[in-house]
C-alpha cells in the first residue's frame, strides 16, 4: 500500500475523523501588530478566529505589545543573543552633557584669548598594535558612540599608535611607541611616521 493510502487510512479508521498534526508557523512582527489591534479591538477570541491563531498566542502576543511595536516589521524572533561575548556599554554620568559643555566652552575660551589656529587644536586617540597575532580589536564606523579596546600582556610584541586629526582637517603623521629604553642606533625609520622608544609604552 503507497505511504501515502497508509495515512490517509491511519486518519480515517472507523468513519472517526482525527485532526491532522498542524505545521508550526512562525509570523513576522507586521502580522502580530495586526492581531494585536484586531484582539484589542474586537477581543481575543474574535482575533483568534479572524487570523487562525490560538488565543493563548493572541494574549501573549497583547503581553509583547510593546516589544513587537519596537522592532523591524520583518522580524519574527525576539529572544536575542543566546552567548558569546557581550560588549556592555558605557554609563556617563547624569552631569555628563554639562560637563561636557563646560570643556567645549573652556576650549573656545583659550582659543578666544591666546589666539590659536585651528590647526593647533587635535584630538588624538592611543590603541595597541600587535605584531605575532591580531588582536579583537577594530575600526569602528564614523560616529560611533564607543570603540572597545582589548589590551594583551604581551608587551614586547606591540606598539602604541597614535593618531591626531586637527581642527582645520588636518592629519598628523602616526606616532609609533615601542617599550624600549632607546630606539635602535643606525635603523633608518619611514619618514612618514614618527617613532619613539618608552618604557611606559604610551605617550604622557
């Protein structure tokens, strides 16, 4: 008997209809906002019936209102990273923006007062080079809130690199630290960047 004459029999015995096995369905954020609206407005049962779902799943889906409303339309899960690393962000202060303020007004007051060039004022920024094995640390995109650097106990096989971009768009070269007490005598460097030999390893 085909497999297929063999369970249309196993459904059917005895003139008994029995149900079929439902396939698991799983609906993307725009169709749970529309029983969500249709259960608030109608009832969980009348919403139940309207879009074929059970009304336990209406009254969870009314309890994620506001999490399902959150997300992209075309999302359909919401239970998030499960492992691996996480990268938690860091809290400023409530005082924050005003202190904030403060030293953007403090800059331009200098600024203001000893005549500085645009060209004299930078921002620089440190981070860790590795020479035997890459290290987790990356680039992030223009405007990112924060950048997480992971430092290595492996002090001789890094530098330092700073980097400097002045006020008027102006970069300067890259400054190299190594952790020596002096740099090599006779080792001719590139002039395109600037290097330098601390014991700290990182520029005071």
């Amino acid at each position: 008997m085909p497999l297929v004459a063999l369970l249309a029999l196993c459904i059917s015995i005895d003139g008994v209809e029995w149900p079929t096995p439902k396939t698991r369905v799983h609906h993307d954020a725009t169709f749970k906002r529309k029983v969500i609206a249709c259960a608030e407005t109608n009832g969980n049962q009348a919403a139940s019936r309207s879009f074929g779902v059970p009304e336990t799943c209406v009254r969870d889906r009314r309890k994620q209102k506001q999490k399902i409303f959150d997300n992209k339309a075309l999302r359909k899960g919401f239970s998030g990273p499960q492992q691996g690393e996480h990268a938690y962000a860091k809290i400023f202060a409530e005082e924050y923006d005003e202190k904030l303020h403060c030293f953007q007004r403090f800059v331009l007051n200098l600024r203001r007062n000893n005549d500085y060039l645009l060209g004299q004022i930078g921002n620089a920024d440190q981070t860790p080079l590795y020479f035997d094995m890459p290290g987790t640390t990356t680039v992030e995109k223009k405007g990112a809130k924060q950048v997480r650097v992971l430092t290595s106990v492996h002090g001789k096989t890094t530098v330092t690199a700073m980097l400097c971009y002045t006020s008027d768009g102006h970069k300067l070269r890259p400054y190299l630290i190594f952790k020596w007490k002096t740099l090599s005598k006779g080792v001719v460097f590139s002039s395109g960047v600037i290097m330098r030999a601390s014991e700290k390893k990182w520029k005071q």
